[in-house]
C-alpha cells in the first residue's frame, strides 16, 4: 500500500472524512507507534504537500508517511493488530491542503502556458512557496494572479486522468521528474495539466480566492508565495485589520493609507535633518569649553549619529584638543567609542580595551571603534589608565 496506489480512499475520494479500517501492524518506535493500515483515507506527506493529520479512533494522528511503500500513521496510543478502527482526519488541515494545491496547480500551469517557465520547488507550508525557472515582472505576476481568479470563478471541473503508456505519450503535462508505472495526471481546464498524487478539490471554484504574496528573484528565476482559499482570506482579512488601524491612526482614507505614510516619511525625514544640524552646532558649541593640549581628550555624548560624532571627533584632533580623541556615544546597550589618532598606535590598545571593559571592535592604527558595557566611572578609568 503505497502513494502510487491509486486505489487509495483518499485517492478515490478526497472529501471522505472518516473511514473504516483494519489495522495490518503496529510497532512503537521513538515514543510514537507506527501503524500501518489495510487502506486509508490519511494522505502521506509528499509531492510538495503535509501530511494528514487526526485520529484512530482515539489514538491521535500526528504525522503520515510512505516509507518503504507503506503509507504509515505515526500516533500516540497503540492500536492492537487485526482490529477494525475509525479514522477521522482533521478536515480543515484537509481542504485547506486541497485548496491551496489546487490553486498552485492553477498558477503553476497559466505562468507554464504564458511564459513557458517549469515548476522547479514547491513546498506548502504556512504559505505555498513555488520556485520556477524563469523571470517574473510584478505586471506579469499580477496578470497572472488575475487570469488564476478567472479560472475560479469559472469553476471548471478538476479532472483525475489515469492514462496508459500510450495515452500519455499523446498528452503535453508539466512533470518535475521522469515517472514510471501509473501516471495520475491533474486536469484544470484551459489552466494546467500535471502529473501529480496531491488532494484535490472537486471544482475550481472550491479554491475560492487565489493571492499572490511576493515574487522574488531565486537562482536563475524566481520564487514566489502565495495563499488560496480559507488561508487566502484569513490572510487578506489581517491585511484589511492592520490597514484599517494604519488608517485610523493617520486619519487616512483606507485607500490613501501608503501615500499618507509617504508623506509622514518625508516629513520625519525633514525633522531628523533638522534635528541632527542643532546636534552638530550643540557638539560644536562645545568646543571652546574642551582644554587644549590633552593626552587624552575624552567626550561622554548620547543619542548621535555615527557620522556627526565622527566630524566631532575629527574636529577635535585638528583643534590639538588632544593626542588621543575619544568619543563615547551612549545607546540602550552600553557605549559606542571611536578613537582617533596621529601620534599613538591605536590598534595596539585595541585588544585591551575590549578585553577590560566588556567590549568589541577594532580598526586601524589611527582610529578604532566598537561597543562597551561599562559605566561611565569604569571606561574613564580604564581608559585614562591606558592613554593618559
């Protein structure tokens, strides 16, 4: 009794919720028992799809798979051999598998017929996850996901051909790999023809709604994800939740939420320019205050930018504040530093400074820089102990 079977329950008819079996064998195996039964309405994980779950009757189904062409439920009680037993799979697990199948058939078979690229990866996870070998633009994709609703809202009949050798030598179907024996094929009208031993659903307009997620570049092609039915609409109806809020906060029309958004980017781009000017003249302002002529000249500062500090330090050692010019920029975890240099070998010091004050960086002769976890008291300590 294998996937390749296709006189399987689940094969025969993919919307059977229970069925009764008799259970051929049981072995404990890592906690878990193996059970294999006489047939099955439980689909083994495979061809890009999770396995079925639910129970025997109360031995819980956590995981199916072929192996050694044995459809076997991994479950948590033991079933005794040569008893008959009720299955009941989880249903939504079930359908939503069938849906979002369906639905990549769809997708996968119309980029096929349009662009001739193959199906090369699929997995359904969370979200169905396709690879193809080709590229994709985000006009192509949305053209796709367009024609893919159609095909939905057609509601054609998904057809299960089983062709002899020289049936199949007749028919173009999209494939990943060589097949021997039995060939299954998958029929969506005007959309695909596959090989494939996935679940189904009966009519396309089962599949409800198909939403393309993202398209990415992926090797020499692209990879794109996608979610159909039930997981499609959940999905989209988080999307609408959490632009609505977005809305609300920015008292934005529902429909003008990103151009509202750009418009605060901008803004909030402006403020940071402005604000980060009145930092460098507040740092500048400093300067006459600072001695001239310091072995070490030290400055403990917060919240600024890596590049304002960085004037600011070099400002300093043009100035002769110092032979050595510390900045030390205080943040949530501790203290960023840089050290600059004319006459003194910093990364000499380097190691030291790490090593003493619960540190990481590194750098050049003339300038270092990293991260400390030290009080203020401690780095003054340390630090006048090494430079000054």
């Amino acid at each position: 009794m294998n996937m390749s079977d296709f006189s399987l329950k689940y094969y025969q008819n993919a919307y059977l919720k229970e069925y009764e079996s008799t259970v051929v064998s049981c072995e404990e195996n890592k906690g878990l028992f193996e059970i294999v039964l006489d047939d099955t309405i439980f689909y083994p994980e495979g061809g890009g799809q999770s396995s079925d779950k639910g129970y025997l009757d109360d031995s819980e189904v956590v995981d199916v798979q072929e192996v050694n062409d044995r459809v076997v439920h991994y479950c948590k009680k033991p079933l005794e051999t040569g008893k008959k037993v009720v299955g009941k799979i989880d249903w939504r697990r079930r359908f939503d598998n069938m849906q979002n199948h369906t639905g990549e058939h769809i997708v996968s078979g119309l980029i096929h017929k349009l662009f001739g690229y193959e199906n090369v990866g699929f997995h359904m996870g969370e979200v169905i996850q396709i690879d193809f070998n080709g590229p994709l633009t985000d006009e192509q994709v949305r053209e796709v996901e367009r024609l893919a609703n159609e095909t939905i809202e057609a509601n054609v009949e998904v057809v299960s051909l089983y062709p002899d050798v020289e049936e199949l030598k007749n028919i173009d179907y999209r494939s990943k790999k060589e097949l021997k024996g039995q060939v299954r094929l998958v029929e969506v009208p005007e959309a695909d023809v596959c090989a494939c031993c996935g679940t189904h659903v009966n009519s396309t307009g089962e599949v409800g709604y198909i939403k393309i997620l993202s398209c990415e570049k992926h090797k020499n092609g692209v990879r794109i994800q996608m979610l159909s039915g039930n997981k499609a609409r959940k999905y989209m109806n988080e999307v609408y939740r959490e632009n609505l809020a977005i809305s609300n906060m920015l008292s934005a029309p529902m429909l003008n939420t990103s151009e509202y958004v750009r418009n605060l980017q901008e803004r909030n781009g402006q403020l940071l320019s402005e604000l980060n000017q009145f930092k460098e003249k507040y740092l500048y302002s400093l300067m006459s205050e600072i001695e001239d002529g310091q072995k070490l000249c030290l400055q403990f500062i917060k919240g600024f930018d890596r590049i304002s500090y960085t004037k600011f330090a070099n400002s300093l050692l043009e100035s002769g504040k110092g032979k050595v010019v510390g900045i030390l920029n205080e943040n949530a975890n501790g203290y960023e530093y840089l050290f600059i240099s004319r006459e003194i070998n910093l990364r000499e010091h380097v190691k030291a400074i790490n090593e003493r004050l619960n540190g990481r960086g590194g750098g050049k002769d003339n300038i270092i820089q990293g991260s400390l976890k030290s009080s203020e008291e401690e780095i003054r300590e340390v630090l006048e102990e090494i430079f000054g």
